[in-house]
C-alpha cells in the first residue's frame, strides 16, 4: 500500500481533514470561537495554490478537454479486478452473481 507513495496525498488529506474536525468539535464543545490573525496575503496565496493544484491535477488526470479520454481506474489494460469485486467475489463474466 505504501511502497510507491500513490497514496501519500490522501493519507496528508486524512490528517488534515483529522485536524480540522478535532478543531471544530473542540469549539463546540468548549463553546470559544476561533478566528483567523494572521496576514491577509496569505489566505489569497493559500487559494492560488488550491484552484491552481486542482486545475493542475484535472489537466494532467484527463478531466479537461479531453471528455473521457483521459486514464481510467482500474486500467482495464492491467488485468486487475477493480476492489469490490475482489473483496465480495464477484466475477467478471457480467451475471453479476457472487
């Protein structure tokens, strides 16, 4: 799973998202309010470099311009059944029975 770094950005993204809800059920329950000091700037580059990693990672993934050309998941190329059907057994003659 973690041999070929793949999975590194969604396991970052699980973090941050584990931080940001640890975050918000502390101010419920303690009842504060955060609120952001910091300098105005950097909330503008923080979302340059948001929209600009999500239109880059559409580009490079296919999404744009190209309407479905772009790679799928699974490769159907590789011979890997896709994981649900590993995990429940089914097969891949298309009855759909288990």
């Amino acid at each position: 799973m973690f041999d070929d770094r793949e999975n590194l950005i969604g396991l970052l993204l699980l973090g941050l998202c584990a931080v940001v809800a640890g975050v918000l059920v502390w101010e419920i329950v303690t009842g504060e309010r955060l609120s952001y000091n910091g300098p105005g700037w950097l909330v503008w580059v923080l979302l340059i470099l948001f929209v600009g990693g999500s239109f880059y990672g559409l580009a490079r993934g296919g999404g744009l311009g190209r309407a479905g050309r772009g790679r799928q998941w699974p490769d159907p190329r590789t011979g890997q059944r896709s994981w649900w059907r590993r995990l429940f057994g089914r097969r891949d003659d298309g009855d759909g029975r288990l």
